[in-house]
C-alpha cells in the first residue's frame, strides 16, 4: 500500500474500532456510492457514562469495541459502519428497506442481552429510517437520530 493510500485510510478510521470516523462522515465521499434504498440506523449505547465513572476508561473502551464487535456480526460486508464520536454511530444498510433493516437491527438488539461486563447487561439504542436516494439521505439520518432518542427515552422509562 502508498503512502499515500495509507495517510488516507487513517484519516478516516477510528483507530479504536476500526470502523470509519467523523472525518470519513464530514467527506461524504460515501453518499454517491451508496446503493438504494439504504437502512439509516443511528445507534447509541447506554449508559457508557455510568459505565465509565465505575469501572474506568479502559473498561468503556472494551465496552465500545464490544458493541462494535457484536454489529458487525450482523450487518453485511457492503454495509458503512461509521462511528461519530464517544458512544453513538451511523450504519447504512445498502440495498435495505424498512422490514430489512428491522430485522437485522432487532438480531443486534436481541444478541446484546447475551453480552455482559462487569456484570452489567449491554444495551443500545437505535432509531431507523429508510433513504430512497441520496437527496433523502440527510433528512433520513436527522430522522434515525430522532427516532434514536425515543428509543433511549423508552429504555430509561422518560417520556
């Protein structure tokens, strides 16, 4: 690999994950490669603050590297894992309508209830929309992460 391709693949990696990164996100060079309908799925975990504040840094690192573990277990080879920052981030399911990105976003949910650390059951959050193209894909990410916040209001009982 150049050097060049090098410096470029680690300006858009999170070296923690391994998965894409903000900066990758901000570039959007992946929107006109994106084959439609896409699965927008934004994700965040729950209660990784309380999970740092009582076992360290280092144990929310494991935790996250976990999360990210178990979603590619279930998302495919042509599907963009991007991680935004901390604890929340974008997957687009290509070629994925409503009912598929549902199924595989409830395989992810339901897996997590068998991972535990530190004695504590992971969970996360997700909210999904449908992109039919590009010109959507903005509002359909807006609304995933709207959609994200229900959710996490639902799972800690806020209304």
């Amino acid at each position: 690999m150049k050097l060049q391709e090098k410096l470029k693949n680690y300006s858009i990696t999170d070296m923690m994950t391994q998965t894409y990164n903000r900066s990758f996100y901000e570039s959007g060079e992946y929107k006109n490669k994106l084959k439609y309908p896409v699965g927008v799925v934004m994700a965040d975990i729950n209660n990784l603050k309380y999970y740092n504040d009582n076992y360290g840094h280092k144990e929310g690192d494991i935790l996250i590297r976990t999360i990210v573990n178990n979603m590619q277990r279930y998302i495919r080879p042509v599907d963009v894992l991007i991680r935004l920052g901390g604890d929340e981030f974008l997957i687009l399911l290509q070629e994925c309508d409503k009912k598929d990105s549902d199924k595989i976003i409830n395989q992810i949910k339901n897996s997590e209830g068998n991972i535990k650390l530190q004695n504590v059951t992971v969970g996360t959050s997700y909210g999904i929309s449908i992109a039919n193209n590009e010109e959507e894909l903005n509002d359909s990410i807006a609304e995933a992460d709207k959609a994200m916040y229900a959710d996490k209001r639902k799972s800690k009982k806020i209304l």
